[in-house]
C-alpha cells in the first residue's frame, strides 16, 4: 500500500479501503471489534461509532476513503480513528438547522471524541480525518504485558518500557 504511515507503531493497524458500502461498513465494524477484543463494551461501542462517521463522512464528501487506521494506546486507554480519502475539501461540522443526515456524523465524533481533527496532504491529494475516543475509566485494566503510552499531542507513541 503507498501512502500508509505509522504502521509500524505498537498498536497500529490499517485497513486498506476502496470505497465505502454497507458491505464495506460491515467488513469495518467486524475489524476494528476484532482488533479491539481488550477494551471494554462502551469504550469498543464508542470507537465503532465514530468510526462509522468518519467512514460514511469520507463516503458523502471525499473520493471514497482509501484506508482507515487503529491506534490504541493502553496508559491511557484511547483509540485514534483515521480515515483517509482522495477529496482535498474539508469537511465541516454541520448546523443543527441543517436538513438531513449531512454534518451530523461530525457533531457525533465531536461528541465522543476528545479531540479530532483534519489533515490535508495536498502533496498526496488526499485528506485523513483523525479522532481521539477517550475511554472514561470504562474498561477493564490492561495487562503489564506491552504497555504503550501516548505521547505529546497524541500523535506519537512510545513503548512505556
Ligand atoms: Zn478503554
């Protein structure tokens, strides 16, 4: 795959994607719970959830998204969701006076996330839409066993050793 950064990281998964469809919604959801099996039901719900927005957002905007990443970080315990795809224009938050489901999937993501935002890479032509879903104390303790921690800004990590 060209374009896929970070993928070496602890913790890191990619998920290459073509386009996005119910099918491809279904295959997505199957991945990212199989990859997440540690975390607990909400915290999984909720990383599934903005997941699915970011999916459906890249669908309804973008150039049918080209791949999603997982990152989950254990200390503390917090998922970041990227999904990238071919269109430039960024998305924006939708108003509420808004008809229509448009926008909405971004108020949801804002919502669950403690921190999101957009990347443009006009040098790649594309965009990735990120999103930090924070876990609340709502699952159960990690392991000791290949902690890693976030680092500063959440965009890096580091083996807590
Ligand atoms: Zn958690």
């Amino acid at each position: 795959m060209t374009g896929i950064r970070h993928a070496g990281r602890p913790g890191t998964w990619v998920l290459p994607l073509h386009g996005t469809t119910a099918a491809t919604v279904r295959t997505m959801r199957r991945w990212v719970a199989q990859h997440l099996d540690t975390l607990g039901d909400e915290h999984r719900d909720d990383v599934l959830l903005v997941a699915t927005e970011l999916l459906a957002n890249a669908h309804d905007h973008g150039d049918g998204p080209r791949h999603l990443q997982l990152w989950h970080s254990l200390r503390p315990c917090t998922v970041r969701v990227e999904v990238a795809d071919r269109n430039l224009v960024q998305p924006t938050m939708g108003l509420s006076r808004l008809p229509g489901p448009r926008g909405r999937g971004l108020l949801l993501v804002d919502r669950l996330s403690v921190t999101w935002g957009v990347l443009p890479e006009p040098e790649s032509r594309r965009k990735t839409v990120w999103a930090q879903i924070p876990c609340l104390g709502r699952c159960p303790r990690p392991g000791r066993a290949g902690e890693w921690t976030t680092g500063g800004g959440g965009g890096s990590g580091a083996l807590a050793g």
